[in-house]
C-alpha cells in the first residue's frame, strides 16, 4: 500500500512539472529569436498556430548565403494578432520584402510557419492601426 501511495505521489508530481512547464514556458520564449525558442514552442501542445500580421516597412535585419548558394535575408517584424496582441518575430526569406505591404504569417509561438502578402482590406482595422502607430 505505500509504494502504491508513492507511485501515485510520484505521477501527481510529474504531471504537474509536466502541465506547468508547458504553461510557462511560452511566456518564456515569447520575442525571443533563438533557434531553441521556436523548437521547443513548435513541439509545446499548448502553443496555437495563429495568424498575425506584419508591415514591410523593416529592413532585412541581415543577409546571407544560404546551404544552396542563394541569398537569404533575416527580417525581425513587430507583429499583432487580430485581438491586438503584440509579438516580435524573426525569419528567413530568400525575397527580399517589398516595403509598405502587409504580410499575414502564420506562426505557432516563435516558429514562423508560412507567410503571404496580403491586400489591405484583408488586414483588420484595428491591427492596421497598431502597425501604424509602431
């Protein structure tokens, strides 16, 4: 009976790191842009893919040659999610963005999934605004 009462001691007490863990630690990796931060949020089950919006109005952060020969640039965007939450992301492109335009890039936490340009009207009003005003 008390190794039954330790076992189940020991699974509450695993579960708990386990769920806790899971909870804060998108809180930890959020704006951050290391390779770590967008592997551990991609496998986090608690992190959601959503869609935020970005204005091109960054420069590449930097560029570079990419394992093909092509040149790749590094851009870093404040971003907001239709709610108005704010977020920093960083990725990679082998274009080079053209300024002025909204990008909708879908993300799962840090990790950058795809991104397209997007028409104006198709960028939330509120979400324009908060661009405007970064």
């Amino acid at each position: 009976m008390k190794i039954l009462g330790k076992l189940i001691l020991g699974v509450v007490v695993l579960g708990s790191l386990i769920v806790g863990g899971a909870v804060i630690v998108p809180s930890l990796t959020k704006n951050r842009h290391s390779e770590l931060a967008m592997a551990v949020d991609n496998v986090n089950l608690l992190v959601k893919t959503e869609t935020v919006y970005a204005s091109t109005t960054a420069k590449p952060v930097s560029s570079f040659i990419g394992g093909a020969g092509e040149k790749e640039y590094r851009y870093q965007l404040v971003t907001y999610t239709a709610k108005g939450d704010a977020r920093t992301l960083a990725f990679e492109s082998q274009w080079r963005l053209k300024p002025h335009c909204y990008l909708a890039i879908t993300t799962k936490g840090q990790n950058v999934e795809s991104w397209e340009r997007v028409a104006t009207q198709k960028v939330p009003v509120s979400v324009r605004e908060n661009l405007a005003m970064s």
